[in-house]
C-alpha cells in the first residue's frame, strides 16, 4: 500500500509487535462458552468438557498460495480462515477458536495488516469462532498466514478417512472446478493488465467462480445438513486439492477402490462456460483443480433415501474391493481411466 500526504499509512515500527497485537485484538469479542481465556496470556485456556478436541493447522505463503495483485487483503484474511475451518468440519466436529500467526515485511502498513484482520473477524463471526491468540513477526519474503483451528465433537459423531466400507456410495457437496477457473480468470487478467495497466479487469461475468476462489466457503452448512437428515458419514475429507488427490487419500486410508462417474461429477454452467473458453475439459477443472473446499464423504446404502434428491449433495461413485484400484467410468461407456492425483502439490 502506498503512503500519502492526506492519509498517512501508519509504520508498523512504531506499534512494535505487542503494540500491534493489542491493536488488532482490542475489539475481539468471544463468543464460545469454552474460551475460558483468549488473547493476552501465555496461552489460552479451553474448557470443553469431556468432548473431543480436534486441532488442524494450515499456512498460506505470498507467491506460493496467493497473489497480492489480484487478491485482496480482506478476502485473504477471510479465505485463511475458511481452509483451515473446513479441515475441522472435515471431521464432522464443530470449529470453536482460532489462532493466528502472521509475517510481514516492512513494505506492509498498519491498515494493511487491518485490512486482513477484518477479513478474519468477519470470518470468525460468520462461523461463530474465537480468536484466541497467535504470533507476529517479521518476513524478508513477503506475507505468510498460518492459521490453527480448533474444534469439537463427540467421540461418535468424529468422522476419519479410514472409515469407508465395501459398497459404500461416494458423495460430494456442491459443485467441482469453480476455484481453479477462478484462479485461471484472475491470472488471465493480471496478465492483460501487466501489459496494458490502462485495461481494467473484466470480472462481472466470472463474479461466481472467482468468487469461488477469493472467498471460499466451508462446509458448515453440510454438517449441518447431515445432522439434520441423521446421515454419519463413514468417512469423509475436504476437497482442497482436488477430487482425484482426495479420492486417493480416502482409497489409501480404507484400503478400498473407488469407481466415480464423469457424467455424475457436479459442473455448475459457469465451470463448464469457461473451461471452454480456457479449451480445458472442466472435468480436468473439478478433478485436478483444488480449492473448491466442498466436503467428499462415504456412506452406507442403507442411508441413501435420506440424501437422495438433495440438491446440495451427489452420488459420484462407490467403494469396491479391498486394495482395488481406483477409476473414473468415462460417459456413455463402460471404458475406465485410472485416477492419478494431479491437482497442487507442495512442492
């Protein structure tokens, strides 16, 4: 962000690290019954009385996951809590607090940092979380978030990758491939922007897949859903890096195969409009494509006339056997692919 005489932008240097916690925080308010103490001690204390404590971590790196020219601080702090949110309700748990580490170079000011940490509060009040404590620093290579969420569940509502049993049905939220077109979108126009600065982006048609993509949402509404139709999942896990990669981890974890359906696999229009145009098959978008952040679970048969019609959930496949491989049943025959995890990887 750029300093100016008006509106001087405010030096970090000056707050000093304890002085810039003290004022990110100063307005959290706690919501959870089990805060018992929040930002301002050595650590903070939960209390959640007898039930299971589930705990996942996540990190999101400047030129690794995210770029400052097309993403906003906002939407960034929004979005680096609902990855790690999802991890939570991919346990069939309930996400209660949060915390919060953040690295900064000195090229950020004090309103950019608050421009992340509303992206995080509102975050935080839409899922009805706490903030509850974290770590600044500083970075010499740019912005890096890392964010743990903790959450809770009774011990026979948790939820593993483990789980899934022979003749199990597949079932995904939503729809696939909307984040990744996203992600191609905002890169198409950074580009045109880069050679022509007087181009202003062209994004109103696209609002839904990169929305999509700046501002995903976890999957609360769907284990609330499944509570409310007296669904348990045998197993379940997030689509962060794609159905194939998820697929996989499920296969691996039960020991059993999986066959899916391309014809059964949820494309909204707008995924299928622009693969199209990018000339990409948007089954490769919902397969290989990542961050759509929809939960893929496992259930038994015996549960199918609860979910069947929901417009919200779809039979994509089913387990086979044991130490089986996994394929994808291509549309209008019987010809199979293998699934390859394609999708992000690491490094």
């Amino acid at each position: 962000m750029l300093d100016n005489k008006e509106n001087p932008l405010t030096s970090l240097e000056k707050l000093g690290e304890f002085g810039l916690i003290d004022h990110l925080t100063q307005s959290i308010q706690i919501a959870q019954e089990s805060t018992q103490t929040g930002v301002g001690d050595d650590a903070a204390v939960l209390n959640f009385d007898g039930l299971q404590t589930v705990v996942s971590t996540d990190m999101l790196v400047e030129g690794v996951h995210f770029n400052l020219a097309y993403v906003p601080l906002k939407h960034l702090g929004y979005k680096s809590v609902v990855v790690n949110l999802s991890d939570i309700y991919a346990m069939n748990a309930v996400p209660t607090q949060i915390l919060v580490s953040i690295a900064v170079s000195n090229r950020f000011s004090l309103e950019a940092i608050e421009e992340i940490y509303e992206g995080i509060k509102i975050a935080c009040k839409r899922y009805n979380v706490d903030l509850v404590g974290g770590d600044t620093t500083s970075s010499q290579s740019g912005l890096v978030l890392s964010i743990t969420a903790i959450g809770q569940a009774k011990t026979e509502d948790l939820c593993y990758r483990n789980g899934a049993n022979a003749n199990d049905l597949l079932v995904v939220s939503g729809d696939l491939g909307g984040a990744y077109l996203g992600l191609q979108v905002l890169e198409r126009e950074n580009e045109v922007f880069k050679a022509n600065p007087n181009m202003q982006p062209s994004l109103e048609e696209y609002e839904y897949i990169v929305g999509r993509q700046l501002k995903p949402e976890a999957g609360k509404h769907i284990v609330e859903l499944l509570a409310e139709l007296e669904v348990k999942p045998t197993s379940m896990i997030d689509v962060s890096d794609g159905l194939s990669s998820e697929i996989l981890h499920l296969s691996k974890q039960s020991g059993y195969g999986f066959k899916i359906y391309e014809e059964k696999i949820p494309l909204d229009p707008m995924v299928i409009k622009t693969a199209e145009e990018f000339g990409i098959n948007p089954i490769t978008c919902a397969l290989n494509g990542g961050e759509d952040y929809e939960l893929l679970f496992t259930i038994s048969q015996s549960d199918f006339p609860k979910i069947k019609g929901n417009p919200n959930l779809t039979v994509i496949g089913h387990t086979t056997e044991q130490n089986a491989d996994n394929y994808l049943i291509l549309n209008g025959s019987e010809s199979a692919v293998p699934l390859t995890a394609q999708g992000w990887t690491s490094f």
